[in-house]
C-alpha cells in the first residue's frame, strides 16, 4: 500500500516561528545562565535579516564568549536561514550543551534534522521540545509533520489533534489537519476542519485552498 505523503516539504522556520529573543534577553528556562546576553550589533544584523553579516559578527563575539549558549543559537539560526543545516544543527546542539534552553531551540532543531531528512533525530528533538515546553503548540505540530513524513499517520493525527487543542484559532493547524483528514479519506473530519477556518480567516488562501479541494472531491464522487 502506498505509503500518503501529505506534506511536501517542511514549511521554513521563520513562517512558523519567530525564535529572535533578542540582544539582553533574560533566559527564564535556565538557572546556571540566568540574564545571558549576546552582542548587540551582531543580533542587529540578525533582525535586519541580513545573515551573512550576523554569521561573521556572531562568530567573532564567541571567540571572546566561547559559552555564551544564546549568541550559538543565534549563529545557528544564521546558518539556518542560509539553507546551511548542518551548521544550523551544529551550533543550536551547542548552544543546548552550553544550558541555553531558551523558547524555541528545540522546535528549530527539530525542524533543521526534518529538513535534512534525519526523521529520529527530528522526533527526539520534538520529544524533548514537548518536555520543556508542553504547551506550546508549534512543538506538537512539528512531531505532526515528522511523524507524517515517517509515515506514522496515527501519530501524526495525535500530535495535530494536540496542537489544535492548544491553539484552536491557529490557520495552519486546521489546515494541514483538515488537509490530513481527506489525504486519510475522513472527508466529513476535513469539513469540519474547513468550518473552523472560514470562522477564523475566511478569506485565507489555506481557507480558500481546503475549500476547494473539498469541492473536488465532491465533484468527483457525484460524477458531475
């Protein structure tokens, strides 16, 4: 039996996420490292997108601050935004190693070992982003991607019904979950998934995109 693939490709880190917590930041998540900073002019650069720079700026504030875990997360973010994965991975395993657990690295890992197709090492990643951050939505819908793309469909399902659950008004979750659900053949789930969205954004391209697949798929069952 052929195998349903639903997800093309795993959706960029920055549409799903914004991880940027910024020069100063206090990190709340851990106690060894508490008011970790990073270099301001190097997150500047981070912020104006402008990643080549950040990467130069980033890696000379390390060498004067070899464990400084916030300004590797930074660097690997850099690198993440390059399509530079294996030294996104690289630097935000560091940044772990160092204590830095700050909102967001173990979602952005997790998504960096999907995009390189190393799916066990995605799924370990998205265990422990759950772990340190259970109710935080994104970390659930990351394992549902992964999952999916392992083709582990009920574990998918699961870990869209939580991230649903956990952010029922959020326009990507009803959409892959309604996307999900006629990829499976529960057509009368994905409608249900296509009433929540045209509630909360009707005029949505996902809106508008569900919406019409369903008409397909009704169309074709009537034969008209």
């Amino acid at each position: 039996m052929k195998k349903i693939m639903l997800f093309a490709a795993f959706i960029p880190l920055i549409l799903v996420l914004q991880i940027f917590t910024g020069c100063g930041a206090v990190n709340r998540n851990i106690s060894h490292q508490s008011g970790m900073s990073c270099d301001e002019v190097a997150d500047d650069a981070l912020k104006n997108q402008n990643y080549e720079k950040s990467i130069i700026l980033h890696e000379f504030f390390i060498k004067e601050n070899p464990e400084n875990g916030l300004a590797m997360y930074h660097l690997g973010y850099s690198h993440g935004q390059l399509n530079d994965h294996e030294n996104e991975m690289k630097y935000y395993e560091e940044a772990i190693r160092l204590g830095y657990y700050g909102s967001g690295i173990f979602f952005n890992l997790g998504m960096a070992y999907g995009e390189m197709q190393r799916y066990d090492d995605a799924v370990r990643v998205f265990k422990k982003a759950i772990k340190v951050e259970p109710e935080r939505a994104d970390n659930h819908f990351g394992m549902a991607l992964t999952y999916e793309k392992m083709g582990n469909l009920a574990g998918a399902e699961k870990a869209l019904l939580k991230a649903a659950k956990l952010s029922p008004n959020d326009i990507d979750v009803n959409y892959f979950l309604g996307k999900f659900y006629l990829a499976t053949g529960k057509k009368e789930e994905a409608f249900n998934q296509l009433e929540k969205l045209i509630k909360i954004a009707p005029d949505d391209e996902m809106t508008l995109e569900l919406q019409g697949a369903l008409e397909a798929v009704s169309v074709d069952n009537t034969g008209n």
